[in-house]
C-alpha cells in the first residue's frame, strides 16, 4: 500500500500552552479505511484537522502526499487532497439549493461547467439525493443535510475523505444510510478516515486507532484492538454486543469468544 | 400537578404552500415526579411536542396545561425548561459561572443562594472549580453541553426537558448526565428526555412514549415497551427476541446487557447441566 498521510511525533498546543497532542505518530495508506475513536477532548478532532492544514504542527510534522502541512504553499494542494465533513451540517452551507451546494467547491477548483455539471450529477446520485437538487439545505432533514455535505465534498474528488463525527446527530436509520454512503465512497477507492464515538460504526473499518488525552493508545483492526485493550479506561463505550460477548467468554463460556455484530453472537449461541 | 396534552395538533407554515402537519390528535399527561423517556426518529414530532410544554409553540388546535395554566402563559416559564439538541448554541456568558447563573438569576435568585445552586449544578455534572472563571467557549464540545445543561438544572424548575442531551457525549460524559438527571428526578423534579437512542434509558425511565410521524403510536413503560413496541427496539432486545425464536429459552423482554448476560448464561448453565 502507497503511504498517503505521515504524521511523526506531532505536537499541539493550544493558544494557552496546554497540549492538545502529545507525540502523535499515525500512518495511513491510500485507500485504508481509518476510524479514530476516543472521549470528549481526547485531541481525535484536533487530530485530523492537521490532516488538511486546519491546524498546523507546534512540533512534529505532518504530511500528505509527501508535502508538509508546515509550508504554506502546499495548503492547496493538500486541502483539495484531502476533504472533511463536519458533525453539523448546517454550518456548512453556502448554496441556496442542495445543487448548488454541492457544485460551490468544483466551481471553485475553476473547472468548466460541463466537467462541474458531471460533477454534481456524480455526486447528487452517489449519495442517493439526486431527486433533493433544488431544495433548499435548511428545509432538509438532518440526515438529508449531511449527505448533501458529503455530496458537497465528494465533488471535488478528493483523494482522502474526513468525517468528523458526521452521524452524532442523526437518528440511527440515517445513521445508517449515511454510514452505508461511506462505505460505498470507500469502495470506489477514496481513503476514509472516520472520526467517532460509536464503535459500532468502527465494524468495517481496516483499522482501529484510539485516543486518549492527545496521544494513540491503540492502533490495530477493530476485533484486535477489543481483544486486547481495556476501552473502559479510555472513557469509550463497547458496542453492547461486543460487550455482552467478552462478558460472558470471560464468565465461563470461552467458545462463544468475540463477536462484532449481533448476527456473530446469535451464530456463537446457536450455532 | 401535570402536564396535560389534549388533542394537540400542529402544523407548520400554516397557510402557506409548505404547510406540513407535524402533530396530530396527540394526547399524554406527564406527573410532576416521572422520569419520561420520548423517542422517534427525527421528524416525528418529538422537538415541536415538547416545544409546547413551556410554549414557544402554541397549539394549532386541542391543548397544553402545565399545572393547570396554559402551556404559553408567562409564569409556566418558572416551571418548565427546555434545553436544545444542540445546547452550546445556548451559551453566552463571559464566563462559565456567568452562564450557568442567567437562568436562576432570572428565576428571582440573588447572592449566597445563586452561587450555592451554580456551584451544586456544577459538581452535579462533574465540572471542577478550575473552569469557573473560564470564558465556555474554550471548553471542548462535551463540556460546553454540559455547562449549558448545568444553566438548566441551576434554574431548579419543576419540569426540565432535554432534547438529545446525549448526542456527542462520551460514554463518561453520559454516565455523568443520567446519575445528575436520576439525583434530580429523586428530588422531585420532573425530567422529560427526548431521545433516538431508547437503550440507553430504558432502564430508568419511568414512561416510554414512541411517536411515528407526528403521531403518538406508544405509551407506557419500559417493560410494556420491549414486548409491544412496534420499532425502535434496543440491539440487545432485538437479540433476545431471535435467540427466542431459535428456540434458544432467554426471556424476550430485556434491554440492558447485565440482564441479558444472565440470562443468556442461566440458560447456558442448564444446557450444561442436562449435558452431563
């Protein structure tokens, strides 16, 4: 696998001089699929906001591609690189319906409009929303809000995609649809790296990276990382299944071992 | 004392092209006292219902009393709070003690008795002295709600309403919220949850209501909730109920997974019994 995002003993501190981060070091290969998980103010948010020149390094560096978020003249580059979705979609609009939403960015690359217009219908039907193009963002549901985004961003073909926490706010049918979503941009060969508190949505994932008070505490696939370390410590919820499976391996019953989905645990039972 | 829901009905953009029926013909009352828990998916009415209980939406037609009074008369405001999904945009204090303060300060609450019920709504839920003095928004997302929630609790009204308090907490952060929101209902106050996420209150939510498309399709408590609920059940629930059907003899009805581990073990247990 090519190695797209570098990131070596990266250092953060806010304005104040607390640290944010603290010695980061993260590899990531084109097409991985990341999640990153941790509690509330563990630096995951921070983290990827370094990926795409949000923030910049106090130490350490980070690079994508090979050029480094510390010169300013790769911010370009980098940004169109790497795109990011948001937890609240509604802070993101620009466009008064979701078309041109959607369009705002490829217009910006200056690409002409037959490429944009392919651009939008590509995306708009990606993400299953074609039919929402001349709606206004603020009249959508949220779930619908967050694909427009999403659409929003796919239309710049970025190579890396980041979600910061995108279904924190959606009821669990759009949870899954625009969980799904990602799922399908991954498989057309885009990198995703999915930030999040729900592990459940960490099931798919290649890898597993946990955080805690700035730094990675664990980086493995998901069934490594529940295997062998301890996530109660780091503030984070096991997925009940998940957790129901280790409790009742460690209570006795070894051969049921661990299951990720419910459908695993109901085959252990009732085999 | 109660809030008492009759026959609302509500419709936005009334009049215009866009109107949109978003309740209809629902009726519950709610005791001073419960611990109720109202799930649905987004857009199913659950935000514009209890927008009615301290009236920032008036009834398009039935009614909405809160101790007898309208929802919408003014001295209901004492009685009944409201926080949003997303209560960081209800922030505004230079610091966080100032912001905590607005609601009971509001509310008729001065000196040595404003700073005790800031102080106790703030160890409530966890939040140390330290950040106090600190202006809310630098504090990180969790946090900011929590103090935003703490501006609730400190206004010490007999209803409070939180709508999606959980959505972006941590499991800690959580945990934290629901023990504050128990020691609050064990006083006496009222505490209405609005919520997607059923599991995770279920087991301390008094009563259950379930609204479908501005309709109220389920009310009644968490145990009558697992067995006749139409949709929305917990993943746990959910795997009680085919480990049933696959002939495997767990009781249907469970939610939590303490209960269903030992449930799930007694089961296992027997098996290994007859086994030998």
């Amino acid at each position: 696998m090519t190695l797209m995002i570098e990131i070596s003993n990266l250092l953060h501190s806010y304005p104040d001089g607390t640290p944010a981060l603290n010695s980061v070091n993260l590899h990531i290969g084109r097409g991985e699929f990341v999640v990153i998980a941790g509690r509330n103010g563990s630096g995951k948010s921070s983290l990827v906001r370094h990926i795409n020149a949000l923030l910049l390094p106090s130490g350490g560096c980070v690079s994508v591609n090979g050029l480094c978020t510390s010169q300013k003249k790769h911010h370009p580059d980098i940004r169109r690189t790497v795109g990011m979705v948001f937890q609240n979609p509604d802070s993101q609009f620009v466009g008064m319906t979701a078309e041109e939403d959607v369009a705002f960015g490829p217009e910006n690359l200056g690409l002409p409009p037959s490429e944009i217009r392919e651009l939008v219908e590509m995306s708009l039907e990606t993400l299953g929303i074609s039919e929402l193009r001349s709606h206004s963002p603020r009249s959508l549901s949220g779930g619908q809000k967050q694909k427009v985004a999403i659409a929003g961003v796919l239309a710049m073909e970025p190579e890396c995609i980041i979600f910061d926490e995108v279904t924190s706010m959606l009821d669990p049918f759009s949870r899954k649809e625009v969980l799904d979503t990602v799922k399908r941009i991954h498989a057309k060969g885009t990198t995703v790296i999915y930030v999040t508190h729900r592990l459940e949505e960490a099931m798919n994932a290649d890898r597993l990276v946990i955080m805690d008070s700035g730094r990675v505490v664990a980086d493995a696939s998901p069934r490594d990382v529940f295997l062998h370390h301890d996530l109660e410590k780091y503030g984070i919820e096991l997925p009940p299944v998940v957790a129901l499976s280790l409790m009742l391996s460690k209570a006795g019953f070894p051969d049921i071992g661990l299951a990720l989905t419910k459908d695993e645990l109901l085959e252990a039972l009732c085999p | 004392m109660s809030i008492d829901v009759r026959n609302l009905t509500f419709r936005y953009d009334r009049g215009t092209s866009l109107e949109k029926t978003s309740l209809e013909d629902v009726s519950l009352s709610i005791d001073k006292g419960e611990f109720v828990l109202i799930g649905g998916e987004i857009g199913s009415g659950k935000s514009t219902l209890v927008r009615h209980f301290n009236g920032l939406l008036k009834p398009f037609s039935g009614q909405v009393t809160v101790d007898g009074m309208a929802a919408h008369e003014k001295k209901v405001k004492a009685r009944v709070g409201v926080l949003f999904q997303f209560p960081q945009q209800q922030l505004f204090g230079r610091t966080v003690f100032e912001d905590v303060a607005f609601g009971p300060r509001n509310f008729g609450y001065r000196g040595n008795e404003l700073d005790l019920q800031v102080h106790s709504a703030l160890e409530l839920l966890g939040l140390g002295k330290e950040i106090y003095s600190v202006s809310p928004f630098r504090l990180s997302g969790g946090q900011m709600r929590l103090v935003a929630i703490a501006g609730v609790l400190a206004s010490r009204l007999d209803y409070i309403v939180l709508d999606e308090p959980f959505s972006g907490l941590d499991a800690e952060n959580k945990k934290i919220l629901l023990s504050a929101l128990r020691h609050l209902n064990s006083r006496g106050t009222s505490v209405i949850v609005v919520s997607h996420r059923m599991s995770d209150l279920l087991s301390v939510a008094d009563r259950v209501f379930l609204l479908d498309q501005g309709n109220l399709v389920f009310g009644g408590t968490p145990a009558e909730y697992v067995k006749h609920a139409p949709s929305h059940l917990p993943e746990i629930t959910c795997l009680m109920k085919e480990l049933r059907r696959k002939g495997f003899d767990v009781r249907g009805d469970i939610f939590n997974i303490d209960d269903a581990f030992s449930e799930i073990s007694r089961v296992l247990n027997t098996k290994e019994a007859v086994r030998r």
